[in-house]
C-alpha cells in the first residue's frame, strides 16, 4: 500500500470512529505555511508522528490544481506514479527534496475512478484530486 492510501485509509478509519471533520477547524495557510487550493474541501488532519498532516479534497482537474501550486510557491513538481495508478505531485517548499520528511510538503494526489472518503455521517464523498499538506512539527528544547 504507497503513501496516498495509507492516509486515505487511516483518514477513513478515524472518520469511521467518531472523529468529526465538521468538528475540526479548516486551518488557514497562516497555520499550515503553504498556500490552500481554492475550490479544496477541508476533510481531516492528524498528526503521524513529528508530522502533522492536513487533507483536503477537490473534484477540479489534478492539473489545475498543479498547475495552482506550482504558481504559488515558485516550485515544480516532482511527479511520482505508483503500481496502483496513482498520481503524486510532490512539491518540497521547505527542507531538503531527498528527505523522507521535508519540514513542509504539499502532495496533489490522483487515482483513476477518484477518493472516495466517508463524512462524519458515514455518507461518502468522491474526490477527484486530494491535497494533502504535511508539515514538520517544532518541538521544544528542554532547559
């Protein structure tokens, strides 16, 4: 299982145990340093980890929503296709490329047939692209 379904499925299963995205804050690009997709449904964060993770979900074209970020921050794309079929666009906008945990990351996923994702109801959603924002956690020196 890559990446991408790895965080769809954990995303579903807290969906699935009660966590609420409805009850969660959609956070601001203040918070999360790099910018949001426009027309992008805020679905869940969690923390992996020093990761803290925010997804969001969108039915525009995988490419204009590219084609957004590589706008905004100035950066191409690394493009990483999978066995399964999934498409990733990975931009680095701070850390080193090569690291398995850039300090801030945005992924524009997209799978054949779409991201089907359950709401706090249990209905599902059919996403085209998910984007998906991780970003580094600080953590504090102790004295």
């Amino acid at each position: 299982m890559n990446f991408t379904q790895r965080f769809v499925v954990s995303a579903v299963i807290l969906l699935l145990l009660g966590v609420s995205a409805q009850a969660q804050k959609t956070p601001s690009k203040r918070n999360l340093g790099a910018p949001i997709y426009p027309n992008a449904t805020f679905i869940e964060s969690f923390t992996e980890g020093p990761v803290a993770r925010y997804l969001f979900g969108s039915n525009d074209l995988t490419i204009s929503v590219r084609r957004f970020y590589e706008a905004r921050t100035g950066k191409k794309a690394e493009r990483i296709e999978s066995p399964d079929g999934t498409e990733t666009y990975r931009f680095v906008l701070k850390g080193k490329r090569e690291a398995v945990l850039p300090e801030l990351e945005v992924r524009v996923n997209h799978f054949p047939g779409g991201f089907i994702i359950p709401d706090e109801r249990g209905e599902t959603r059919r996403y085209t692209t998910t984007i998906l924002i991780s970003k580094k956690m600080r953590t504090r020196r102790r004295r």
